[in-house]
C-alpha cells in the first residue's frame, strides 16, 4: 500500500472514531434529555439528527450502542428506531423487559428484516396479541429469525406457540400455559432445533417427548426442569433418538430415576452438561456408573441429588479430567476425603459450590486452595466447621475469584479473612457475607476499598450501623454495584440509608426487609433519594419506615418494577396514593399488613400502574370490592391476586374473579363464603391450566 493510501485510510479511520464519538455523545445527551423530561415523542430535530448519525456508525458498534442504552434505562419506544436497521441481527431485551411493549415489537417489525435472535426474557408488558402479529410467518421482520427466548413472558399461550417455525433455539421458562399439544406443534415446524428449554412447563409430560425424539435428531440440548410429569419413560426416548445430545437438565424432576442414569450413561463421550439436581429415585451405584462413563463432563449439578456419598466424588474425580463447575450444596455425608480428591485430580475447575455440606472442614477447603488456583466462583455458605484461617489460605492462592458466598459463616469469617479477601482478589464481583457477625468496620472499610468491579453486595443480618453505610457509600466501586443486601441490619437507622443512596446512584436493587429502626432519625433531604436505575425495593417489615421517607426515595424511580412494603406498618394512603406518581412501570407490589391502607391506594394503583402483574394486599382490612373490582379491570397483565385476610370483600365480587384473568388467587378469610371460595380458586386453577 502506498504512503498516499496509507494517509487516506488513517484519515477516515480518524473521521470514522470522531463520527462515532459525536454520534454516541450526541445521542446519549439526547436519550438522557428526553428520559429526564419524561416525553413521550422526540425532538423532531434531535431525533432527524442523531439518527443521520447513528446510521452512519458500523453495525457492530449500533448493536453496542442500543444494548447500552438499554442497560442504563435509556432506552424507550420514542426512541428505538434510530437504533433499528435492516442489517440487524440480534436484539437482547433482558435488561429492559419492563419497557418493552406492544409498540416496541410493532416497530422493530416494520424496520428490521434480518434478525437472527431476539430475547424477550421477562417482558411482561407484550401481549398476546402482539406476539401473535410479531412471529407470524408472514412477518418480514422474523423470516430469518433462528433463536428466540420467550421466558417469563406471561402472554405466551398455546396460539403463540402452534406458529413458531425454522428455530434453531427455543427457550420457553416459565411459560406455564403452554401445552403438550403447542410444543408438539413447534417442534415439529423447528426440524432443525439444536437447542429446547422448557423449564417448568408444568402442564409439559413426556407426550411432548416422544415428539421431540421423533423430530428433532440434531438436538443438542435440552432442558426439563421442574416438570413433574416428566419420567423415566419419555427421557428414553429422548437419549435413543437424539444422538448428539451434550446438555441435559432433568433437574427437580421428581420421576426421573436409575432408568435415566442407565440411559445416560450410554451416552458415554458426548455429555458435556449435566443437572441432577435434587433427582431422588437413584442410588450411589448408579451415580457412580454414570461418572465413570461420561469422561467429558465438564458441569454437574448434584445439588440435593440423593444417594451423594465420597464414591460419586472419587468416581467424577477419576473419569472426569475436564470439570469445569460443580455443584454439591445440601449434601451433608460428603467428607473432605472425597472433595480432596475432586481437588487434586480436577485442577481446571472454575465453579465449585459445597453449601451445607455439614462434614466440610478446613481441611478440605486447604485441598482447594493448593490445587485449584483458576477458581472463579465459591459457595461455602453454612458450611460451619472451615476455619478462618483456611479461608484466608484460599483467598490468598485463588486470586481470579470474581464469586464467594459465605452466608451464615457466622464464627469463620471475620476481619481477618475480609483483608486476606480484600489483598488477593481484586476481581470479586459478587460477595454475600449474611450473618457474618464478626465483621467491624475495620472489615467494611476494607470492603469499601477493594474490589473495583462488585456489582453484588450481600450484608443481611450482620451488626453494620449507619457509620458503616457512610463508608459503604464512597466504595470504590460506587459505579458497577447494583444490589445491596441489607436486610435484618437491626443497627441502621436512617442517616447511613440516605448517604448509601445519595452515594450510590447505579443501585439497581436494596434489600431493607426486617430492618426495623430504619425511618429513625432519617434526615429530609431537598433532592430525592432515588434513581432511574433502581428496579427493585424490598422493605418487608420496617416498622419505623415513614412515608415521607418512602416518597424521598420512590422520586426519581422511574423504571421500579417490584416494591415490597408488607409489614411497614407506619405506611398510609398519605404516601402509598402517590406510588404510580413515581412508579409507573411496576410490576409487583406487596402491601400486606399495611392497616391503614384503604380504596384510595387501591384506586390510584389502579389507574396509574397498570403494567402489574403480581399484586398482594394480604390483611388490608378496609379495602372494599369497589377498589378491586377497578384493580382486576384495570390492569390487563395481571395474573396473581392475593387478598386474604382483606375481610370487607364480599360475594359481590365472585363473577369479577370468575371472568378474570387473574391465574393465581387467595381470598380466604374474606366476606366471601368458604364453600364458594373453593369453587372460585379452584375454577381459576384449572382455567390456569387449561381445563
């Protein structure tokens, strides 16, 4: 290449980066402008110029930008289109699943043609219908499209299902009212489908199955967790037909047994991923069988699995050189002895969880820490006889661990192992340290000052004070934290909650629950406490909480999806009235217990939240059929609705209930009569279930 050609491709490389800079800059500024001002259009101007802008950026870079937006809850309907184009292939709304709506997908369909994947995990605000026009076959939009992840989508339904064609990848969580029948359906129009997940499908049996043997012979994974119907019988057919199955979760499924192990283990090189999880029906033998075929496991899920003895461990030590994760919490008659083995011989081993594994002492964990240096992720919670001493030796030789969870190590971790911690693993991301007592400030002071990337902070049930909050609230990694655990801290009261949440404006979830003097000496502040980024606030039981300091902190939560208040007993309609003020886009709220709540919270709710789907009012003794007969009218997404103990609710309402959509309903101790609430509940069970 010439010199001259060498100069002309720096100077657009540099035009390209400044392009992108203003563009990114430019657009943020105005994304930030119009969430600040709440505006439901954009700026005609602004929206014509960012959007030359962003048209001009590479693809790569355009799909960065929109998933960052998203995950700064930045992102909404008026603005989405000047990140969508024909080129794009993948959209990932997981992190903005309560913003998501019927127009979002109407708009991605009329301005993308070449996608490839799309999740919706958890947006529960699509309807059925619009799922319904975005995946039909005719759709442009989707004509390509090859994975899709619908989990947690409450608006999934047979329909949906029955005209899902060409997947490579389906992921169904969660969607409980889909059918034996739909799968089948699906199943066969994906002939190609390497990857099915359809964990806790509870309506699913092994009819579905047999479909999937006979379909799907390039399936390569596969996951059925937690459906009951589920047995030995269909998961045969599975194994027989699906030759190049590597990942299998039949996890919590209570009918799988040594019929299954045998099968697997005929399997033999290809498993990859296996979950066991809680599987009761299999013995020691069968376990051990299975690890010594299946040389090329590199994940196993024993956790709570029956018949776990230090010969399944010897066995997955010997037969499987590349683990990766293992997972042995509840599994009280493994010793040292069998872990030391695990750690001698599995040396790659990046995830190790040994909670509740009563007979693990320090020796076992010493094991660990001289063999295991590429250990990412511990779970040792409750695991009461390692010592303080052998944890600071593991901290100290597993320096890459980004995962410890300590919860109820009351008497080993101390201040001691928090700065061995503090020293050796600056890439901690994730630390739960509940009911670790012995912890002082000298502990949090280190916590504060280390680890630049922890994103999760887990301090329930310990001594902390305010003081504590103070220093928490200047750490050192202030910007990446997102939850904060803070619950049963009976030492807190105010003044370290209002500098924590001044101080940590990327907080994405606080637990408070139990935290009963919280709301003592709180002091007012002009600026509000809260944050667009926080999504979810859980105050079960804060006898002290005022409402005052309730409206301080739900100003500016725009994006709250989930707020608990049950048990705050000092909350009123004064404060509770002005949650949709606030909070528009949630999606559970929790007053139960709240005495003084009465039909003007339930009518302002009402009226002004009506993205929720998840609603309890257990105890609410002055709510009348009036307010809830607007609630259940009001909010189309709702599908449970507890009302217990809520004593002026009278007969009135049974044909409200009856006609609803609601798919979960409690209202005993109701005006109700006890022989109609049977019929009630039990007609909304099997309306739920398709009966």
């Amino acid at each position: 290449m010439s010199i001259a050609n060498l100069q002309a491709a720096s100077l657009k490389r540099d035009k390209l980066s400044n392009l992108c800079i203003q563009s990114i800059g430019n657009s943020l500024d105005f994304f930030q402008f119009a969430h600040q001002n709440s505006r439901e259009d954009a700026n005609s101007e602004g929206e014509k110029y960012n959007g030359m802008l962003l048209n001009q950026l590479p693809e790569e870079l355009l799909q960065n930008v929109l998933q960052y937006c998203i995950s700064r809850h930045l992102f909404r309907d008026s603005v989405v289109h000047l990140f969508l184009h024909r080129f794009l292939r993948e959209i990932d709304f997981s992190r903005a699943s309560t913003l998501i709506t019927d127009l979002t997908l109407e708009i991605i369909s009329k301005q993308c043609s070449n996608l490839h994947s799309v999740n919706l995990d958890r947006c529960f605000n699509i309807s059925e219908k619009a799922l319904l026009k975005f995946l039909d076959p005719q759709n442009h939009s989707v004509s390509h499209l090859k994975s899709l992840n619908l989990t947690n989508v409450q608006s999934v339904s047979d329909r949906v299902v029955e005209q899902l064609s060409g997947l490579e990848v389906l992921i169904l969580s969660r969607c409980d009212r889909i059918s034996n029948t739909s799968i089948s359906i699906a199943v066969k129009n994906c002939p190609e489908l390497l990857e099915l997940s359809v964990f806790s499908c509870i309506k699913l049996s092994d009819e579905f199955l047999f479909v999937v043997a006979e379909n799907c012979p390039n399936l390569s994974i596969l996951s059925v967790s937690r459906i009951p119907n589920i047995t030995d019988r269909g998961m045969e057919r599975v194994l027989e037909s699906c030759k190049v199955l590597q990942n299998i979760n039949v996890g919590r499924c209570r009918n799988i047994g040594r019929t299954t192990l045998s099968n697997l283990s005929m399997k033999g090189d290809s498993l990859r991923f296996l979950d066991l999880t809680q599987v009761g029906n299999v013995t020691c033998d069968s376990l051990v069988a299975l690890m010594n075929n299946s040389p090329n496991l590199e994940v196993i899920y024993l956790s709570a699995t029956s018949n776990v003895y230090d010969p399944v461990l010897e066995a997955i030590a010997s037969s499987c050189p590349n683990l990766k994760k293992l997972y042995l919490s509840r599994q009280s008659l493994i010793t040292d002895q069998g872990i030391g083995k695990i750690a001698q011989n599995c040396k790659d081993i990046s995830v190790l969880n040994l909670s509740r594994c009563s007979k693990l002492t320090g020796e076992g964990i010493r094991e660990i820490s001289h063999h295991c240096r590429d250990l990412d992720t511990m779970y040792l919670s409750q695991c009461y006889l390692v010592t303080s001493e052998s944890l600071s030796t593991l901290f100290f030789n597993c320096v890459y661990l980004t995962i410890i969870e300590l919860n109820n190590c009351t008497q080993t971790v101390d201040d001691d192992s928090i700065e061995a911690l503090s020293l050796s693993c600056p890439r901690l991301r994730l630390l739960d340290l509940t009911a670790c007592t012995k912890i002082t400030s000298e502990g949090i002071r280190n916590i504060a000052n280390s680890f630049t990337s922890l994103v999760h902070l887990g301090l329930s049930d310990t001594l902390i004070k305010d003081e504590d909050l103070i220093i928490l609230s200047n750490g050192i990694w202030k910007h990446t934290l997102d939850t904060i655990n803070l619950s049963g801290c009976v030492m807190i009261f105010g003044r370290g909650l209002n500098s924590l949440l001044q101080g940590l404006k990327q907080l994405g979830r606080l637990y408070l629950a139990r935290c009963e003097l919280v709301g003592i000496n709180t002091v007012q502040t002009v600026t509000p406490l809260g944050s667009p980024n926080l999504e979810a606030i859980f105050l079960t039981s804060c006898v002290s909480f005022e409402g005052s300091l309730l409206i301080q902190i739900l100003d500016g939560c725009s994006n709250l999806n989930t707020l608990v208040l049950s048990g705050s007993i000092q909350l009123n309609d004064d404060s509770l009235k002005r949650i949709p003020e606030f909070c528009p886009n949630l999606q559970l709220l929790d007053i139960s217990g709240l005495n003084q709540v009465t039909d003007v919270t339930i009518s302002s709710i009402a009226t002004g939240c009506t993205n929720i789907n998840t609603f309890t009012a257990t105890g609410c003794a002055q709510i009348t059929d009036e307010s809830v007969s607007l609630l259940i009218k009001n909010l189309p997404y709702l599908s449970s609705l507890v009302l217990s103990g809520c004593s002026l609710l009278s007969s009135a309402l049974e044909n409200t209930f009856l006609d609803s959509r609601i798919q979960l309903l409690s209202i005993s101790g109701t005006s109700i009569p006890k022989e109609n609430i049977k019929k009630i509940e039990a007609h909304i069970l099997n309306k739920a279930n398709g009966k």
